[in-house]
C-alpha cells in the first residue's frame, strides 16, 4: 500500500480546518500552505471556501498566485469548493475587476449566482461516482460555461436554480459550487484524493 498522499489546503482565509478534517477522514495527510516552498511535495492541493477576493489578493500579497498558476500547468490536482471554484475558473462573471484568480480550469463561473434573496441554502442532488449529497450553498458561484472536456458532476436538482451546473471535473481538476466540508460528508474528498492516488500512478 503506498503512503497516505499529502494535500495541501490553501491556509490564507477561509473553511481550512474543515478541509483538514474531511482529508483526515479519507486517508490523507493535509498540509497547511501560506509560503510557495510549501507547495513542494504536496501530492495535491484544495483551495477553500471563503471570499475569493480576500483569497486573491492575499495569493498576491504571498506571493503565491504564480506558483501556484504553474502548478496548475504543470498538471497538480486542485480541488476548489466554492470560492476554490471561482479561483479555479478560467472566466469570473461579476467578479470584482482587479480580483487576481489561478485559472486553468476551462469553465465560467458566475460569482454569488443564486441571488440575494437566497444567498444561503441547502438541497440534496446526485453527483456523478458518489450518488445523493447534501450540498451546503453559501454565496455560492454556478458554471455557467464549460470547455471541451469538462464533465459535469453535477446539477442543482429542485427549486428556481434547476438544472444549473455546480460540480465540474476536468483531468486532475476538481470544483464544487457547495461545501462539502461543512456537512461531515467526506465522499467528495474521497473522491478528490482517488484523483490525486490516479495521478501518481
Ligand atoms: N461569494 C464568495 C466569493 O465570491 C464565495 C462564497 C463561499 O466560498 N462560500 O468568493
């Protein structure tokens, strides 16, 4: 058996510790990353929910928004949730104008999508290798575009937002527009750390 692969969670603002304990729960190691030598030697990464503006800027601020555009490139599993999401995407509509994202994910995102009025909310859907979540929205961003070999994992499944795409994949990619880690659901990781298990082998 080889050794519990080690992920990094993005540790600058945002859902870190959750991230941290739902990693735990499938068998890998998590590492906290502020610094970009601490991007060496993770086997992969997941950039938190949060504010991806706040998170933006303090990538910038550490001088982490480089490397980490070129791990990106150079094929490093990323797992995006919610703010994650929206730094992952290629295109932000209503995006702040100077909001510095990663990219490298061939998808639209449309920031705080759902609306005001439902800001917050939950609901049940089924997702592509894992069956029915329940998935936590929190100003949540949805897909609104996906390039040639992006695979929709998911769909909300009731209410005014059905239909809309709010879990993507592509190769070694990962970006869900909810919170898996806030409902002691460790599938989603599960899942995210198989991706990064077929990338090493
Ligand atoms: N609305 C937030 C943003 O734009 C994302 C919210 C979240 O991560 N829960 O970054």
């Amino acid at each position: 058996m080889s050794a519990a692969p080690r992920i990094g969670v993005l540790a600058l603002q945002g859902d870190v510790r959750e991230h941290r304990r739902a990693l735990t729960e499938v068998g890998a190691e998590p590492v906290d990353v502020r610094r970009p030598e601490e991007l060496a030697g993770i086997d992969g990464l997941v950039l938190p929910g949060g504010e991806s503006t706040t998170i933006g800027k303090l990538l910038e601020l550490f001088e982490l928004l480089e490397p980490l555009r070129a791990a990106v490139k150079t094929g490093l599993p990323v797992y995006g949730s919610c703010a994650g999401m929206i730094l992952l995407a290629d295109e932000v509509i209503d995006g702040r104008p100077d909001q510095p994202t990663v990219g490298g994910l061939d998808i639209a995102v449309r920031r705080n999508a759902f609306g005001r009025q439902v800001d917050s909310f939950e609901t049940d859907l089924p997702m592509v290798g894992i069956g029915e979540v329940h998935a936590v929205f929190i100003r949540a961003p949805w897909v609104e575009r996906t390039g040639p070999g992006v695979e929709v994992l998911a769909t909300v499944a009731a209410g005014a937002a059905t239909g809309k795409v709010v879990a993507v994949r592509h190769g070694p990619l990962l970006a869900t527009s909810f919170h898996p880690e806030l409902t002691g659901d460790s599938r989603v990781h599960g899942l995210f750390v198989q991706m990064v298990k077929e990338n090493q082998s």
